[in-house]
C-alpha cells in the first residue's frame, strides 16, 4: 500500500528519471529494517551494501527485551527466530537469575544471533519486501539539499538521486562527515574482546552479564543458536596488553574468571571457532541526526558502549521512528526532524544511565569505591534503585531523584 505521504510528493519526482524514495548507505541492521519497512509501505528503496557477502566480524549479538520489542514492531522478531535467532529468557548479574520476561517493561526475554547470519536475514528480508539491494557496491560520496543524491564507485562514477538519503554505514561514517554533521566522542577507558566459543558449560537460556568493580572488568556471556557462545571481557584500556589474536585465548579465559569465578568451571574447555578481537568501546554521536535530505540511523547516528548493548537496540528504534515519521507526514524535511529529535532524547536517555552505571559498576577508583560503600547495601536490599533503561529501554522516566536512588542519596 503506497501510503499518502509517499504518494503526494512522489508523483512530481517520477518525472524525473528513475528516482528513489531512498537510498541507504550500508546494508547492515539499521538500514535493512528500514528498507524492509518503508518498501512494505510502497516506498521505492534502494540499499547499497559495500559487502558482497557478511563475515563475522565480533559484532553485537544480543538485543535487550526493549530492542525486541522494536523488532516485533518492525516485524521482523518473528522473522528472527524462524530463522537464526533465540530467546535467551535469563540473565544473570552476579547476584542471583533475573527472569527478564517477569521483570521488565516489555515482558520479553532478550534475542541472540550470529551477527552475520542476521545482516543476510534482514537484507533478504528487505529484498522480498520490494526493496533493491546491490552488493558490493561502495558510495564514494553524497550530496545533500533538497534532491539529495548519491555517487557509487566504478568507471561510470554513477550518480543517483533520491528524495532521502540514509547514512547507516556504521562506526565510524565517513557519510556523516561528507555530510557535514558535527560528531561527538566521549573517550572510555576500556577495550572490549570479543570470541565466539564451543564446549561451553554454560545453560543457553541465560546470559551472564557481571561487573567486577574492583578490576574495573566486566564480563558479557551470550549463548547463541547450536552449542556456540559469544563471550565478552571489557578490560583497562591500561591493563598493559591488548587481547588479540588466537594464541591470547588463554589469557581471555583465566582473566574472565577473575572478573567472575564460575566462568573458571563455566569456560574449562573452550575453543574459539572466530576471531579473537579488541575493541575501543569510546562513545560518538551526532546530536541531531538528521540534515539537508540526510538521515543518520543505527552506529551512524550514535556509537555507545557495548559494554551495555544498546547498539543494536537503537538501530532497530532508529528504523522504526523513522518508517513511523515518514509514513505520517508528507513532508519528508519536517519528519527527519522529528526522527532526529527522538532519537536525541532516546540516546541521552541511556547515556546518561550507562555513565551512572560506569561510575558505581566499573570503576576502580577509592572515589567510587566510596560511593558503593553506601550504595550497595541498599541496592542488594531493593534492586529496583538500579534504572532498568538498559534492558526496559529509553522510554523509563529519568530525573534527579533515580539518580539519587542509585548513588543512596535518598
Ligand atoms: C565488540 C562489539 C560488541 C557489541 N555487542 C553488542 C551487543 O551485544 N548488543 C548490541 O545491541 N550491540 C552491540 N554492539 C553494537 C552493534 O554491533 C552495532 O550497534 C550495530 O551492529 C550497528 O548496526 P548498523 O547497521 O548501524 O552498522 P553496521 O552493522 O556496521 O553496518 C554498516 C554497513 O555499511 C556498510 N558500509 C560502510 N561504508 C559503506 C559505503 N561507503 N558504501 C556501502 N556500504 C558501506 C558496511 O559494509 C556495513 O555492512 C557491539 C559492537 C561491538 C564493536
């Protein structure tokens, strides 16, 4: 069905020739949900992905039940499941299991995938749906203004027009800068490595998510579908060696059993069946995602910590927001503002969540150690002073008063 807001502005563009409603830069989550969706709704959707084929690359593989909810909205959690993903109902923070379909606002569980698995899922997705996906493809620059276009590489230097452009071509978009939008980084002390594992003891209904405040370490267990696992250690940018590599597995190991001592059983008799990699897990992001016939959407817009896997949560709402804005409004210009505007006061949201979390959770420091001293005899009393924003999402209520909860100020 071409929707209204489509249909009016569209009818003068088609006399030009060949044009796109859309094009996307990149074909990763953000971008295949989004065409996926918009080409449901009779936009014309072109999505260019530089990756003729996706391979694993230590990317996010769990979605938090809020992400999920997203996915279900965008129809695609169903699309999931059938076909690589599964529910992972537990987790568990070091202090007894938390049922995530019981406790938290959306009353899901959290989704778990192999990352490249997903990104063939969706593009495919997006493709039946109507959208055209050409691989291996890579934008070389873009134009902005009222007939943004886009210019792909090859002899021919081809240009295409469309009537938005979408930039979700990942950490680190070169579009945003082509683009001209100012970004913002906020430089974390960490790295995190990332493997995929086999012959893990571990149950596949639960995740282990667990802070070690005293070595500033966190560790992140995600079980995938068959008996594969992806495991996570965040560790000091200063610890003195970067975990890269196959022969470092070992020391990924012993060192994720002192973040948490079980793992020492759980991880006895790993092998890796992926890369070994560390990743500077510093925040960037644009305030404003959205200029001159240019939307940002998924890393693109904003790059958080994965310590707290928001990133592929936020992809999944950026889709959503924005079908939802342009499928309302039939002018194109206003609804990217709106979409830009929502996804800044989501971001901020769980930014400023995750660096209260930082502060009590992951810092070594004898500043925060003082602030766990009275902190953490009145969490372990009544868990719910810990905002939930990371797993119940950005929608929670956030003011002053959840802070002082947290800290055990009130
Ligand atoms: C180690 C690690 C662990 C993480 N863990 C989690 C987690 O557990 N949960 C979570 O929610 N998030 C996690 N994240 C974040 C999550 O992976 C990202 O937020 C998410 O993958 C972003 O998706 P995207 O579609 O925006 O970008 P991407 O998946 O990076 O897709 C961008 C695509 O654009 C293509 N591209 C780039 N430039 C061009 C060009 N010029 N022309 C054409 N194509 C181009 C690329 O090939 C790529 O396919 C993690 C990230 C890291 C690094």
């Amino acid at each position: 069905m071409l929707d209204q807001a489509l249909a009016a502005p569209k009818k003068e563009l088609e006399m030009a020739a060949q044009i796109y409603d859309i094009i996307t830069v990149g074909g990763g989550i953000a971008a295949s949900s989004l065409a996926k969706a918009m080409a449901e709704r009779g936009a014309k959707v072109l999505v260019l992905e530089r990756e003729k084929r996706f391979k694993d690359r230590v990317r996010g593989e769990a979605v938090v039940p809020w992400g999920v909810a997203e996915a279900e909205e965008l129809g695609t959690y169903r699309l999931l499941r059938e076909t690589c993903a599964h529910d992972v109902p537990y987790v568990e923070g070091g202090s007894g299991l938390r049922d995530l379909r019981a406790t938290t606002q959306q009353q899901l569980p959290l989704l778990s995938f192999q990352h490249q698995v997903m990104q063939e899922t969706l593009l495919e997705a997006a493709e039946g749906a109507g959208a055209e996906v050409r691989r291996g493809v890579s934008v070389e620059r873009i134009e902005c203004g009222a007939e943004p276009a886009v210019v792909v590489d090859g002899h021919s230097q081809e240009r295409v027009p469309a009537r938005l452009v979408v930039a979700a071509d990942g950490r680190g978009s070169i579009v945003r800068k082509w683009a001209g939008f100012p970004v913002r980084e906020q430089i974390n002390a960490c790295y995190m490595a990332g493997v995929l594992l086999t012959d893990v003891h571990a149950s596949t209904e639960t995740c282990y998510a667990v802070f070690n405040p005293e070595l500033g370490t966190w560790f992140g267990l995600f079980p995938q579908a068959g008996d594969r696992f992806r495991a996570y250690l965040v560790y000091p940018k200063n610890a003195g060696c970067r975990l890269q590599g196959e022969s470092m597995l070992d020391l990924f190991v012993s060192e994720s059993a002192k973040t948490y001592a079980p793992l020492a059983d759980y991880l006895a008799e790993v092998k890796s069946v992926g890369p070994l990699a560390s990743f500077d897990v510093s925040d960037s992001w644009v305030e404003h995602p959205y200029r001159d016939g240019v939307a940002l959407v998924g890393d693109a817009a904003a790059t958080s910590d994965p310590t707290f896997g928001q990133g592929l949560s936020f992809a999944l709402r950026a889709a959503r927001v924005l079908r939802d804005e342009l499928t309302s409004n039939s002018d194109w210009e206003a609804a990217g503002h709106r979409y830009a505007d929502e996804h800044q006061r989501c971001f901020h949201a769980c930014h400023t969540v995750q660096g209260w979390l930082r502060t009590l959770f992951q810092n070594p420091s004898t500043e925060s150690a003082a602030l766990r001293a009275k902190a953490m005899p009145l969490i372990v009393e009544d868990p719910t002073r810990v905002p939930d924003h990371i797993l119940s999402g950005p929608d929670l209520p956030l003011n002053a008063q959840m802070r002082a909860r947290l800290f055990g100020e009130c």
